[in-house]
C-alpha cells in the first residue's frame, strides 16, 4: 500500500489535498478523479524528529489567537475556522 499525495482547484487555486492509500497509481487516480482532486506525487519518506511541548506551545498559542471562531448555533459549541 503507497499514500499518494492530491492537490485540488478552488476559484483559481490549486491546495493541498487529503492523502489517498492505494495499491497503485491508477488505483490512485480512479479515486482521485471519483472525489475531484488530482494525483500529485507519492509519499517516500517520512521523518519522524523529537520535539516538545516547550518547544512548540509559542508557535501554537500564535496560531491559535489567528484562528476565527464561530458559533455553531445548532451544536451549540463554537468552531475554529
């Protein structure tokens, strides 16, 4: 099983897509192409490193105060866009 990466269009841009499993790359593609997304490349590496929470929580707590909330009205919780 491989995990090929997607891209897919809106109003003109091109993002990031979700990561398809599949056992090959036309298989890949039939998927893609069912959901509208493009087969983009496949995943070969993936880097695991140490980190900790010290080190990250200033990188979080910035994205987090940029993030918009929303309230749900129908869950009544509130959502981050």
């Amino acid at each position: 099983m491989r995990i090929f990466l997607t891209t897919y269009e809106e109003d003109g841009v091109e993002y990031a897509g979700p990561n398809i499993h599949a056992l090959s790359w036309k298989m890949a593609r039939q998927l893609a192409e069912f959901h509208g997304l493009t087969v983009s490349g496949i995943l070969t590496d993936v880097v695991e490193e140490e980190v900790s929470f010290d080190d990250i929580v200033d990188d979080l707590q910035m994205a987090f105060t940029l993030q918009d909330f929303f309230y749900d009205v129908d869950t009544q919780y509130k959502t981050i866009h």
